[in-house]
C-alpha cells in the first residue's frame, strides 16, 4: 500500500519541526527517512502513523485519506526507537498484545505467536520478561509484535539506534530480508546514511523540516542535490575556492566548472568524495595540488591516507586502493601531489558550511 | 579534649569520619529523641489500654455502641474518601505527567495545597459553603440534603485532606515510566481503557497502592477537619479520633487509650506494609535501558 503525505506542516511551539513536507511512498517498498537530528525525520513518521497530528497538510493511504484518522484506526505497525515493550508482559504477551486487543480467538492468537517467533528466530524464549533479552532480541520482539495483527504498513524509528555495531549490522541485514520476504511497505527513520543506504529501496534526505531530496541510494549518493546533501552522505573533502570563466581556482589547482562561465569571480565551494582523489609523486599540472603526507592507514579495504594541501593547510582524507598504495610505498613525511578524480562544486549560497 | 603529647600516635582519621564522641553523640540524641517522642508514647498506649486487663479491654471497645458507631462511621468514611482520591488522583497524576498544558504548574500547586492548609481551616471552609448559613446552605435545605453534622460532610472534608497522597505517589512514577509503552499500546490498536487496564495500571499498580495505603492511614486519623464539620455528636457524627477526644474529656482514661490503640494499630500495619511497599516499588523492573552490553547474542 502506497503512502503519500502533502503539503504536512507541524510546529511546537515556536519550532517548525516540518515544513509543507511531501512524500510518496511507494507501495511494497522500504523507505528511508534520513537526516540529522531535529531535521523532522521521527515527526513525519509519528504523522504518517497518526501518532502525532499535522497542523495542516494530509495523509493518504493508498487511495484513502487518513488525516484524520488516529494511529488505533490505521492499522499499522510501529516500532519504537528503545523498543518500547510492555515491561510487565512476557514475550509472547508483547507480541500477542495487537491481537488480544483485536479480540482474536486464544488458539490463533498462540499459532500467530508462534509463526511471528519462528520470523524473529527466538523460539523458545517467549516466556522470558524483555528485561531478560539483549538489545538485539527486545527489538526484534518490537518488530514481531508490530508485524502481529497483519499491519498495512510498518514504521520503524531509529529501529538500530540503541545497538551495538555487530548486533546492528546483523539486524540490517536481517530488515532488508525480512522486506523482501513479506514485501510490506515500509518506512524507517535513520541518521545512519550507511544505515539508509544499505537497507532502502528508496532514500528520502531531510534537513530543518524539509525534504531535500529523494531517490535511490545510487541516485541520491551520485547526484547529490545540494551541498548539505553531498556533506551529509559520508565523508567529504571541501575545497573552498573561486568560479571565474568556467573554472574553479582552489588554491594554486583550477579545475574545469563549464557551469559558471561569467567573467565575474564567484565563491564557491567544491566536494570531493576520498574515493575520488588521487595521489601521485608528481605533479600533474593545474589540476594537482602539492600536498604533504601527515599520516596513513592502510588497515582495511582502502589505504586512508591524511594530508595537509599546499601552504593554506588544508587537511585533507584520501582513501587509496591498496595496490595503489603499495605501488606509491606512501609514508608520513612524504611531499606529493593530489588530483581530483571527480569534483562537485556549489555555489555556497545553496548551503553555508 | 585530649592532651596535646597524645595527637600524633591517634591513628590516621579518615577524611569525613568523625571522632567517636562526635558519632557517639549524635547516634545517641537521635535514638533519645525517637524513643523519647516515638516509642514512649507508643507503648503507653497499649500499656494504659490494656492497664485493667484484656477483659476491660474489649468491653471498652465493644460495649460502648458510640464507640461502636464511631467504628463503623469511619470504615464507612474512609474508604469513600479514598475512592473519590482514587480516581481523582489517578487521573490528575495521568494529567500532569502526560501533557504540557497552560496551568500546569498550578494544578501541580494546588493538589498540594490540603498538605500546607490547617485542617481546621478546611473544615472551617466547607462549613461557610454547605453550612445553613452558608453559600449553598439553604439551597441544601430547600432539597432535604444534609451536608454539615453529617456523613457527607465528613467525606467531603476527608477527601480534602487526602487529596495529594494519591496524586502526588503516582506523577513520579508515571513520569518515570514514560509515555512510551503507552504510545506502543494505541500504535497496536489498544483503545484508551485498554490502554490504562493493560498497560498503564500494571506499570503504576505498587505507587498507587503505596499511595492508596497512606491516603487511607490519613483519612481514618484525621482529626481537626472532621472536628469542625461533623459538629461532635456523639452516635451519629462522632468518627474514630473524634470517640478518642470525647471519652478523654469525660476522664474515661482507659476507653480512651482502648479506642487509641485500634488508631495506633492501624498506624503500625500501614507502616509496617509501607515498608514492603518500598522495597517494592524499588525493585519494580526498571526502565528497560537502551542495551548495548548484551547485544552480542542475536
């Protein structure tokens, strides 16, 4: 079932936590609502839910409007950044919360306990209190439980916040498989764009209240549409610099901007992804930058080698490929040359760093 | 004080340790003054009530029918003060700690207001309102309902002076535990009864016991407020305290310490399950903390 929420505006107070927000969901897809905190990311989720109500804009569900509807009436499944379990009631009463509700009979009620514990792999455990579970078992028993009465959709907010790393990743995977086994649609909140990225159909980036862009994760990462979004998506180098005539002047590098080709000098500002940097021994031009070598760190699946550019001291983070890191035989100390593979540039009154 | 020549081989005071007269001292003044203001008196009740032997005793209590009446005046009082705090104090706590609303803070104020008030005072107020000369006195009237010298004004100021225990147990523990749960429950499709009977009530039930307990070792010891309202008579108005009083005033000593000790009895078993009550609502699960210690197994 395909969601779509328009034009939603939600303040407290005197903070706007959303600001005429549109989304579209599409039916049968994962979607990541992704951005810093305060960005409105958990309030367009609560609203979504019904958990929480618009000051103006609506919510439609498939074809039906639901603005008005409250979170008991729409059948969804919600799962709770720090889970949220009744802390009174065993596993299997957690899960089986949603159907005595819905007054299922008691032999259903135990056969749809059973299947939902067979999904989250704690078989076993349903009579343990939740304070008797790890982090990772008390979420997934939030995810049973929200899947229990056959939801429409399922919302998910910061659902790996409160984990630890492994137990995280494991959990991810787990989320991404889960999806394409029941292929119910699915929105989850996030400020994790590694999170996002590796789970999501469907990437929606948010900032101040506002949708900044969405797409695929490939789109989204590629084509960042502003600078907020190209800095919020992983780790980036910023040059800070001039356009003038087509060209962008970082410092004694010029690198081609066949976007700004006025006379007038302009500032602007250019990212570049680690990936997209290269380092050689010699220079290779305008287009390369002298720089020295501050440290490396060649554990991993990339050399991560810092830098200090030219006489403006600016550091700088380039991940080499480790057979181009043995082929350099880079180390502290050395004087070298950097060159921009791929180069973003904006102009900074999209977005003031 | 010591002499001098003897400081040095003292051995090594720990920073924040005290010499023992210090400790002494102080252990020594506290025990004096709790056996002194608390245990003395406590025995002597018992003592004089049963100074003319069990006998006695009982037909003190039994005997009298004012003293009996008195009994079942305040076990039919107390329990509909308690009620009315009960739901009262349950929804104000709910209110408070769950929305943020204009007057918020002086609802907050104002629950605790019958804890600062002289009860005598209260009852004094509730006479001026349903009084015969009072606002609503000869409205009362004209409608054959009384208020004042009689139960339902003994109820009414009862319930006043009861009315933070409930309400002032249950804000902590409810902000405590959070909104979250509940939040889960409507999320679920739970309406808002099945909310409170299946979620809330169970998170909350040892606070509100604990408070129900102390709201009812009150309402069924209140003196000064019920004195004013119930006009003392003797039979018909006269609760528990109020027989105590009367039978001193007529040098019924050992009546008296007899009706007391059924108070003081009361008071040592809401003590003694308000102990339980603690370590319980200590122990109660805690907020179940954001794991990242026991994630390993998944």
């Amino acid at each position: 079932m395909s969601i779509t929420v328009k034009d939603v505006t939600k303040r407290f107070g005197k903070f706007t936590a959303l600001d005429h927000v549109n989304l579209e969901v599409p039916g049968g897809s994962l979607v990541a609502l992704l951005g810093p905190s305060g960005s409105g990311k958990t309030t367009l989720l609560r609203i979504i839910a019904g958990l929480e109500v618009a000051d103006s804009g609506v919510v439609w569900y498939a074809g039906e409007d639901v603005t008005r509807r409250s979170a008991r009436e729409r059948n969804i499944g919600f799962v709770f950044q720090h889970y949220a379990l009744f802390r009174h009631l065993s596993v299997f009463e957690n899960i089986a919360f949603g159907l005595r509700v819905r007054r299922w009979p008691k032999d259903r009620v135990a056969g749809r306990v059973r299947e939902l514990l067979r999904l989250i792999r704690l078989e076993g455990l349903e009579r343990r209190q939740p304070s008797e579970l790890s982090g990772g078992q008390r979420q997934r028993v939030a995810l049973a439980r929200a899947l229990a009465a056959q939801p429409r959709l399922l919302l998910l907010d910061e659902p790996f916040g409160a984990l630890d790393a492994k137990v995280r990743q494991e959990l991810r995977q787990w989320l991404r498989r889960l999806h394409e086994e029941i292929h119910m649609t699915s929105v989850f909140v996030t400020h994790d764009q590694e999170e996002a990225f590796e789970v999501a159909d469907k990437v929606v980036v948010m900032r101040a209240g506002q949708v900044e862009q969405s797409g695929t994760p490939q789109e989204v990462f590629d084509h960042p549409a502003n600078a907020f979004v190209m800095d919020f998506l992983g780790n980036v180098n910023v040059f800070h610099g001039r356009a003038q005539n087509g060209r962008l002047h970082v410092g004694g590098m010029q690198v081609a901007y066949p976007e700004y080709p006025h006379d007038q000098a302009r500032p602007a500002t250019a990212y570049v992804r680690p990936h997209e940097l290269d380092i050689s021994a010699t220079s290779e031009g305008p287009g390369s930058l002298a720089a020295r070598v501050l440290h490396v760190n060649p554990a991993g699946s990339v050399a991560k080698v810092q830098l200090l550019a030219g006489d403006s001291g600016l550091a700088l983070q380039v991940d080499l490929s480790l057979s181009r890191y043995a082929e350099l035989g880079l180390k502290a100390g050395d004087a070298v040359y950097v060159c921009p593979r791929r180069v973003r540039v904006f102009l900074p009154d999209d977005y003031a760093i | 004080m010591k002499p001098e020549g003897r400081l040095h081989a003292a051995p090594p005071r720990r920073p924040g340790q005290d010499p023992w007269w210090v400790r002494w001292t102080l252990t020594l003044a506290a025990v004096g003054v709790v056996g002194l203001l608390v245990i003395v008196p406590l025995v002597s009740v018992f003592y004089q009530a049963l100074a003319d032997g069990v006998g006695t005793y009982w037909k003190n209590l039994i005997a009298d029918p004012d003293t009996r009446h008195a009994i079942r005046l305040t076990l039919g009082v107390a329990p509909l003060a308690v009620a009315a705090n009960l739901v009262f104090g349950t929804a104000a706590a709910w209110v408070i700690a769950r929305f943020r609303f204009p007057g918020r803070t002086v609802l907050m104020t104002l629950i605790d207001l019958p804890f600062s008030v002289s009860p005598v005072v209260a009852g004094l107020v509730f006479v001026l309102l349903f009084g015969l000369q009072g606002y609503f006195g000869p409205w009362l009237r004209a409608h054959g309902l009384k208020v004042i010298f009689a139960a339902p004004g003994l109820v009414l100021v009862t319930t006043f002076v009861t009315l933070p225990f409930i309400a002032r147990e249950l804000i902590p523990v409810l902000e405590a535990v959070g909104a979250d749960e509940e939040l889960a429950a409507v999320s679920l499709g739970a309406r808002g009864w099945q909310v409170f009977s299946w979620v809330t009530l169970p998170n909350i039930k040892w606070g509100l016991l604990y408070g129900l307990i102390l709201c009812n070792a009150r309402a069924m010891g209140e003196f000064g407020a019920v004195y004013v309202v119930s006009g003392h008579i003797a039979g018909r108005t006269d609760t528990v305290p109020l027989r105590v009083e009367k039978l001193f005033q007529e040098y019924n000593t050992p009546g008296s310490f007899a009706v007391a000790s059924v108070l003081t009895l009361l008071a040592l078993v809401t003590l003694v399950v308000k102990v339980a009550l603690e370590r319980r609502v200590a122990v109660v699960e805690p907020e179940i903390p954001p794991d990242r210690t026991r994630g390993g197994e998944s």
